[in-house]
C-alpha cells in the first residue's frame, strides 16, 4: 500500500515537474518614483543595466514558460541604491506576483512586466515580435 501512495504521487507531481522555462532575450521592467510619481519602463537585454534616478538596475535573465510565452515571466535582478557596492535587491521578481519578492525601499517600487522572446521590436502592436 505504501509503495503504491509513493507512485501515485509521483505520477501526479511529473506534469509539474515537467514544466520548461525558456531564458528570453531580455525583458521589460517598471520603476515608480513614488515622491514624484515618475513612472519609468525600461526594455533591458540580459546582463544590461540601466539607471534611473538613484537606482542602478541590472536584469541578469528573464525566463518564462516554455508552453506560455505570455505566461508568468520572472527575472532575475540586482538593484544599487546610488554608488552603493551592496545591492538593496538581488532576486527574482515574478511578473505577475511582483510583491512576493520585492523591493522594499521607501522611494522606490520596481518590478517585472515581463520577458522578451528577443529583442527586435515589432512595429504593428507595439509587442516585442519572435
């Protein structure tokens, strides 16, 4: 009987494990500046930084489902607070949960909009094409 439980829940957890990310070519983030109410969206590729105001951002990689492009991407990324060399973030932030693992700054609110399959935008919908 045991043995039996024991391959039942590994017949049913394989679909879950089975689930593939694909690393896109980059991904699209949003940074509020909550004292001036700046909104920021930023397209970095991996390994690119940007900054904005006194923030220092780096997307190191943007993966999502491999089955759901527009699925629930998630990227990891390092934050500096000005010329800081410790980070104030270093993480992944899921898109479509950006408060499970978030910045917590009191100026500052980023997160995942989400990943790019590359980085050549399409011009007839604005969307990044394939």
């Amino acid at each position: 009987m045991r043995l039996f439980a024991v391959l039942a829940c590994l017949t049913f957890a394989a679909p879950l494990a089975a689930q593939q990310v694909v690393t896109g070519a980059g991904g699209e983030i949003r940074v509020l500046d909550r004292l001036t109410g700046d909104i920021t969206d930023l397209t970095l590729a991996n390994g690119q930084t940007e900054n904005v105001g006194a923030l220092s951002i780096t997307l190191g990689e943007c993966r999502y489902p491999a089955e759901n492009v527009a699925g629930d991407g998630f990227a990891r990324l390092i934050i500096h607070f000005r010329d800081s060399v410790t980070p104030i973030f270093s993480g992944w932030m899921l898109a479509s949960s950006p408060a499970l693992n978030a910045l917590d700054h009191s100026r500052y609110d980023v997160w995942v909009l989400r990943c790019m399959t590359s980085m050549v935008e399409d011009t007839s919908d604005g969307n990044v094409a394939d």
